[in-house]
C-alpha cells in the first residue's frame, strides 16, 4: 500500500517536468515507476505532469492498481487492443502538445512508431528526471537497504557454514541464493560471483565449475532484494587454506584504499576526489594498471543508479545517498582482492551500513 511519500514524489517530480517545459512526461521504466506509484507490476506506464496523472496499464494488473496504488487514475487496456495503440488513444484525447520520454529506457522503434500514431504532440527526450529524485533515500528507503544488507550477511554466514573443499563455484553461488531467500529475500540482487584463485581476477565472473579447493582463496560478490525491491551489493575474499603472501599483500592494499574513500566521504565531497582517494593508495603501491573500474555506484530499487565515485563523475555528495565503495586490484593469473561495503552518506559523514568482517 502506498504512503504520503508516493504523493510527495510525484508532486517534486511534476514540478521538475514543469521546469522542463513539458506538457507530460511518459515515465515507462519499470523501477521509476514504481518509486513513484507503490506498483510492482510491469508493461505499464506513468503518464504525468502538471495539469494530468494517470496511469496506463492492462487488465492483468487491474487488481494489483487498485491495491498498490489507489490514489492514481488508471487506464487498463484489453486483449481487443494493442499497447502501443491505446497509449496513442490516451495521449491523443489529453491534447498535450510537449510530451517527454525516458529516452534511455525507450527504443526507437518504440518511439517512432508512437510519433507517427500521435501526429499534432512534439516527442522530447528525456533523462534523469525520476533518477535525480531517487538519489536522494527517505528513512523507508534506507530501512529497506538495511533490510536488504541483512538479509545478504545472513546467506553469507550460511554459505560459509557449508562451504566445502569439493564444492564447485557454482554450487556454492545456488547455496547463497537459496539461503538469502530462505531468509526472506525476493531473490539476489545478481547472479553471485564466486571465483576460485585465478577466476577473481575476472571482476564479472560467472561462477562456473571450478572447485574451491583449487585455489587457496575465493572472492565473493553477492547481494539480496528485499521483499520491497531494494537492493544491496557486497564483496569479500575469503581464504580456504594457508593466506598466501602475494594474497595478502593485495588485501592489506586494498583495505587501506578502502579507508582512504572513506575517509574522503562527508556532504559536499566530490565523487571524484572519493575515487581518487582510494586510487591513489593503489597507484602508489603499483597497481593502478590493476585498478581499471569506478570505486561506486548507488544502489537502491536496482543494482546500479545515479550518483557514482569515477574518476569522470561530475556529482558530489549529499545526505541520504547510498553507493557502494569497492577497490579492488586483478592481476590475470594469479587472482583478485575486491572489498565492498554499501555507505550512506549521513549529514555529518557517513555510515558503512554493512558489517561483515573485513579481513582474510
């Protein structure tokens, strides 16, 4: 059931499409929608603005509006019509004439097809008007991650009660899942990466059939939905047998990088001068080579969003922000040490918000 929160949204967001000189924006990706409406479904579209809300859906999830999101109007579509008729239908009775659409989310076709429909509405692309307000978490929000986190260091501690020498990666990633979700995880928030030894230094590895006896080390990235939708993103390298020196060494360059963002973090601090702050440890040990992807992202209704620490963000911090801070060094061959925790960004600093223990 949707709260004040899902109103207030949608008020902040029209007063962006106004700013925007549009008329309506077609709001059409499954996630910002639901930030906006309480709705969990999908095949369904917001269509707002300062003078009309609606939303268009079709009769499968008739029901599901009614009970997710009752303070908004709804146009359900049936099997006698196609989707992108009945859009066109709908827009041509508004009379809007400056209509917006989330153009990283709508494909040509889509939108062509749509323009050639509703001939007298001028189509203008749009990006991140619905992002920018998700930057921002409310205390519900951040509960969720919580949540989320929770449930993620609950199936790690299973994974690691069970882990044995003659488990493959890929057991041991259906091992996590089911013990996030056994908890009360909708699913994971990715496909986990399990990597033995050389495989760790893949940073999207898929786990495979590799046994972790192979190597003396594992690296793990994973994280859990909760039942709300929200996501988080942890990694941690985990040793099976004697620590080798090499390993060891990585780990003690990465977990110093670590610190550095952190302490780079408060509002106001540039996300590229967090980035560079951990790069800079890892450069000055003789690795920057082996340091090729951004330090963050946020996290939130999906794995990936706005606001991350790169060394070509132009964004700063503000309160409320949650992103990931994960350094890590890969040397093919040998293997690779990634350290993640999810962060909020607080008024004073911040809060590491997950709490699984960092050393070997």
């Amino acid at each position: 059931m949707p709260s004040d929160r899902h109103h207030t949204r949608r008020a902040r967001l029209i007063a962006a499409v106004k700013k925007a000189q549009l008329d309506l924006l077609i709001v059409s990706h499954p996630p910002n929608v639901t930030y906006l409406t309480g709705f969990t479904g999908d095949a369904s579209c917001l269509l707002i603005g300062p003078k009309r809300t609606l939303m268009v859906s079709d009769s499968r999830f008739e029901t599901q509006l009614a009970d997710e999101c009752p303070g908004v109007a709804t146009e359900i579509r049936t099997a006698k019509t196609q989707s992108a008729d009945f859009l066109a239908e709908i827009l041509g009775k508004l009379g809007m004439k400056r209509i917006g659409f989330e153009s990283a989310y709508t494909t040509v076709a889509s939108q062509t097809g749509l323009a050639e429909k509703v001939t007298d509405v001028v189509f203008t692309p749009s990006t991140g008007l619905v992002e920018e307000l998700r930057q921002i978490k409310d205390s519900e929000e951040i509960a969720a991650i919580r949540d989320a986190i929770y449930l993620a260091e609950r199936g790690y501690s299973v994974l690691r009660a069970l882990m044995l020498p003659d488990m493959t990666e890929r057991e041991a990633a259906h091992e996590l899942e089911h013990a996030m979700r056994r908890f009360g995880a909708l699913r994971a928030a990715f496909e986990p990466i399990i990597g033995v030894g050389p495989q760790a230094a893949l940073p999207h590895y898929r786990a495979g059939l590799h046994l972790l006896k192979e190597a003396p080390f594992v690296l793990i990235d994973w994280g859990a939905v909760e039942p709300g939708g929200y996501h988080s993103d942890l990694t941690r390298v985990v040793s099976t047998s004697k620590i080798p020196p090499k390993l060891d060494k990585l780990h003690r360059v990465v977990m110093n990088a670590r610190q550095a963002a952190l302490d780079a973090i408060r509002p106001g601090a540039a996300c590229q001068l967090v980035d560079a702050a951990a790069r800079k440890v890892i450069d000055d040990a003789g690795f920057g080579k082996s340091f090729g992807h951004g330090l963050g992202h946020g996290i939130g209704l999906e794995i990936h969003e706005s606001t991350r620490f790169s060394p070509l963000s132009k964004e700063t911090l503000q309160p409320g922000m949650v992103l990931t801070v994960e350094p890590g060094i890969y040397l093919p061959g040998f293997g690779g040490v990634r350290l993640e925790d999810d962060v909020l960004i607080t008024r004073d600093g911040y809060e590491v918000l997950s709490s699984v223990p960092l050393e070997l």
